[in-house]
C-alpha cells in the first residue's frame, strides 16, 4: 500500500494554519474533487478521500495533537470512520458548495436520497455573425442583407420531434431529468453520485416514432436571410446584437440572440481613432514658405484650406466637424486631422537651380531660425574645448 502523505501537504496550509484556514483549504479541495462533479473518476475520489482522511484528523484539536507529535501512527484510522467531520454537518457544507448538484437531502449524511434535477426551459444558444465594412460604409452606416445557417424549429413536426404530432414519452429510467443517481457505499458511508442516463442521453425523452426531417431533434439547420442596419459611425470590433436571431431554446425556452461583430478594411488615405480621422497632405515647399491655399481630402469630399506662413514639415491642422459622425448622436462628428509633408523638388533644371540659388542669397538667419538655433548650439559646445 502506498505511504500516506503528510497531512498537511494534502490541504495545502501550514503546520501554523489555524482552524479557519483548514477548513477554507478542505471546503476547496472538496469542491474541486467531489464525486458528483467529477463522476466515475476513479483519480478525483482518491483525492477526495484523501482530503476528508487530513481534514478529520486536523480540524480535531487532540487529534492534531497526536499527528503533530506521532504522525500517522499517532490517530487511529478506524476510530472515526463514520462520526462528524469537525463538528459541523456535511450536508450544509455540501448544500452550500454543491447547491446546484441536487444536495444531499436532510439527513446530514451521504445516504439521503436526492431528488431529480428539474428541467425547464432553456434559452436557446447566442451566434456570431462577423461582418466585413468598407470605410466610407462605417464611417456613415449602411444596409446589409446577411444569410446564416443555424438550427431552426423543424418546419415539418413544429419542434415536436414526433412523426405524428404526439408528445415524446418522459424517459422511465430517470423520469424526465436526464440524470440518474446511484448511491455507493464508500469508506466515508454512503455517497450519491449522478452520471447522464444512457437511456435517453440526458434528454429526459423517449421518442418512439421520430420525425423524418429532423430526426428526432425538433431542430433543423436552415438559413435564413436577415437586413441589417448598421449605424453611421460604427467602430473596428463593436457588436450590432439582432435580439431573437440566434437558435431556438429546449423546453419552450427563448430564442437566442445574433450578435454581428464588425470588421474595417483600412483605407488607402484615411485612417480613424474612435471618431477622429486623419491624412497625410503633401505641399510644396512655396506652399509651406508663403502659406497657400491647399485642397485638403476628407471623408465628404475635398475641402480647401488656409496654410500659415511658415508651415514647417509635419505640422498638423485640425478641421472641425469634419470627422467621423458620432453613433445615436444627430449632427456630431468627430474632427479631421491633417499632416503636411514638405516635399523637395527633383529634376530641376539648370535655370531652376540658378533661381533658387538667387533665392537662398536673398535669404538671412533670420528666416532660418531652427537652423540658426541649432549651430548656436554647436558653437556654444565647441568654445568650450
């Protein structure tokens, strides 16, 4: 037989762990490794016994008392195989732990019957739609006709899952709740464990004579064609939710919701932050030096422009209102924002560069002043040496 582990390793806590501390490691590593939320797990019922063997031993003060000074041979396993756990009922332990895997009924122990899970109606299942915009499309909304596949009601039975129209039977082997409960004897005494009934396949059904198109399903895949608004500035990865859309529920549930998440392709000259949109405006270098009107792209088509004397390369501009308009929020946009990008010229000719040789001539420090600021700076690092 394999040697047992140190107490105290099996709970995870100290040798200086208080009582709360051990109880909170117990309550933990029963949740994760009880029977009924891991059935016919042979590794995960070892466990579980083993964590129930440490928790007996050290939340009992004499107990602990032995085990600290004599170790295993210091408590006797049989001496408490079937008494309380603590001083505290496994039932409300397990009732508030396991409130959702049926209890264990009111006798404070593992042999209480359990009652059957109820089965009502379920919501049917969400779908994901992603759908593909063009800029322009996002940025001012447009009209979509989309075609899904997804489980539908079977036209043919009405979901009834019957060839004839009549009412499936409830299942005789777990009486309608998909689930059947065994109660085993273990070292602890007695303990309920449930397991999918393999009759009906945790449907909860018998269908003796099942409907030709869908099977016995009540369901069918089918498509449909749905139109879709999509407002005007909706954004790379919002959700449009078509409420309904999505797949029928079990047990006259509720239809489940479409959600249709939204992708942008990007666009050759405009790119956009939440509502803003920006470009990039190459001018001339005359353009920049005297401040000219430029025509300037946005996404209503071109606007013209105002430059200040003096742009400099990589000077931005603001446009108001000239953005993206604001979703549900009538006649608000967001702003246009506008780079310009000095560009040199090539390919000059001769008489041009002896124009712009005459020019630069005519020209001081005084109208270069980043220029004269920086070999200032030089100067004023070399006098130094």
């Amino acid at each position: 037989m394999a040697e047992k582990r140190d107490y105290y390793e099996v709970l995870g806590v100290d040798r200086s762990a208080d009582e709360n501390q051990i109880k909170k490691a117990y309550w933990k590593l029963a949740k994760k490794y009880h029977p009924d939320v891991n059935p016919d797990n042979k590794e995960a019922e070892e466990k579980f016994k083993e964590a129930n063997d440490a928790y007996q031993v050290l939340s009992d003060k004499d107990k602990r008392s032995r085990y600290d000074q004599f170790g295993h041979s210091g408590v006797d396993p049989n001496g408490y195989g079937g008494q309380g756990f603590g001083g505290f009922d496994l039932n409300d332990i397990f009732n508030t732990i396991f409130g959702g895997f049926g209890g264990f009924g009111d006798l404070g122990g593992f042999g209480a019957q359990s009652s059957a899970r109820s089965r009502g109606p379920r919501r049917g299942a969400n779908l994901r739609y992603r759908m593909n915009l063009d800029f322009m499309e996002a940025a001012f909304g447009v009209e979509r006709e989309i075609s899904i596949t997804k489980d539908d009601i079977c036209a043919t039975c009405k979901g009834n899952k019957t060839s004839d129209g009549s009412k499936p039977k409830t299942c005789p082997t777990c009486q309608g709740s998909g689930q059947v409960q065994m109660v085993r004897e273990t070292m602890f005494g007695q303990m309920m464990t449930s397991s999918t009934c393999e009759t009906c396949r945790g449907s909860g059904e018998i269908i003796d004579n099942p409907c030709a198109d869908c099977r016995g399903r009540g369901v069918k895949s089918t498509s449909k064609r749905l139109r879709v608004t999509i407002p005007a500035g909706i954004n790379e990865g919002e959700m449009l939710t078509l409420r309904g859309e999505g797949e029928p529920g079990e047990l006259s549930g509720s239809y489940g919701d479409l959600y249709i998440e939204i992708r942008i392709r990007p666009h050759p000259v405009f790119r956009r932050e939440g509502a803003k949109t920006f470009c990039e405006v190459p001018i001339t270098f005359t353009q920049a030096a005297i401040g000219a009107e430029i025509e300037v792209p946005t996404i209503d088509g071109p606007v013209n422009y105002k430059l200040n004397e003096g742009t400099q390369p990589g000077d931005t501009y603001t446009m108001k209102g000239k953005g993206i308009p604001l979703i549900n929020r009538s006649g608000q946009r967001g702003d246009h924002v506008f780079q310009v990008k000095v560009e040199v010229p090539r390919s000059l000719d001769n008489n041009q560069k002896d124009l712009l040789n005459k020019f630069e001539e005519s020209l001081s420090d005084e109208n270069y002043q980043e220029r004269k600021s920086f070999f200032d700076k030089v100067k004023q690092v070399f006098s130094k040496n």
